[in-house]
C-alpha cells in the first residue's frame, strides 16, 4: 500500500516511519511546512528531513514554500483561536491532494505523534480531506511512541528543534521559559 506521509520533521518522522513499514505500508514523505519560521529552522528542519529520508532510503517530495509575511496574512487577525486549525489544514489538504495526484492510496501526517498537537483536530481534518479527494486518511495514533522516536532521532544525531514551528509557538516557548526561570 503507498501512503503519502506529510512530515514536520525528522526527529518526529522516526517512529512514524517504523510503524509504517512495520504495517508494511510503502512510504514516501511529504516535505510541506510553510508554517515554519525563522528561515533559518525552516532550512534545518527541511535539511534533516533529506537527509533521514536519505540515509533510510525513503523517497521524498518536497513543496518548497517558505513565506513568513504569507502565514501571518493568512491566519491574521486570528493569531490564537484559529491558527493551528489553519496550519494543518493547508499541510493536511496539500498532502491529501498531492497524494490524490500521484496515485497513493493513502495518506497520514507525522503531526500524530506529537502529545503537544491538537490530535482529534488533526484526526478530523484528514477525515475531512479524505473524502474531498477521495482518498484514505490512515489515521493511527502515533504518540505512544513520541519519547522513543525522540530518543532514536536524538542517537542519529538528528536536528531537534524545540519549538512546533511557527512564530507564535517560539514565542510561547520563551516566555514559558521566563516565567519557568522567574519561579
């Protein structure tokens, strides 16, 4: 079964990956992340990714869109009620309609094994873009396996970042680690 796998980044794409192919799905990864700021994270993300999926014979596409002043335009004025619902839909319908267009008869995103992510959002969404391009959303609940794949990407020596990936969550990162710091 081919499946079209949106990936945010390598240290989370590890366990997603090994569970795939254990289920025996054949994988290639979406590399689709406009979301992702500042240039340079997006490059180091996006370079890690290649590289991963390199080193373990993966194929992977690539929609190179980098865009800060577009991500704002899009989610303004609604920077904190709407923001991550409009992030993954544009990376969820994007890997629903590549999928569509390539032949795949299913697609998934690594954003399923993150604790820190809107999980049943992102189960909804794909549901929803499954059947707008009639295709299968392969929903599987990855985050059982977060810490593992953490610690495996971290023993590659995989980039980690610490942030999701936009503007707004690196700034809610700082300022947690002030007042954390203040305490």
């Amino acid at each position: 079964m081919k499946i079209l796998l949106h990936t945010c980044c390598a240290p989370c794409s590890v366990k997603c990956v090994e569970v795939l192919k254990e289920r025996e799905f054949d994988i290639t990864a979406f590399w689709y992340n406009p979301n992702i700021h500042p240039w340079t994270e997006y490059q180091n993300r996006k370079n890690a990714l290649t590289e991963y999926c390199g080193e373990n014979n993966i194929n992977v596409l690539t929609k190179d869109e980098y865009g800060l002043r577009k991500f704002i335009c899009d989610i303004y004025p609604n920077f904190e009620s709407d923001r991550c619902k409009f992030c993954y839909e544009k990376r969820i319908e994007e890997t629903a309609k590549r999928a569509h267009e390539g032949g795949y008869e299913n697609f998934s995103t690594t954003l399923l094994i993150s604790p820190y992510q809107k999980h049943e959002l992102i189960r909804e969404i794909g549901s929803e873009m499954a059947k707008k391009y009639g295709i299968n959303f392969t929903y599987i609940d990855f985050r059982p396996y977060f810490r593992e794949g953490q610690r495996l990407a971290r023993n590659m020596g995989l980039y980690m970042q610490k942030y999701c990936g936009c503007i707004f969550s690196e700034e809610e990162r700082y300022i947690s680690q002030k007042s954390r710091s203040k305490k």
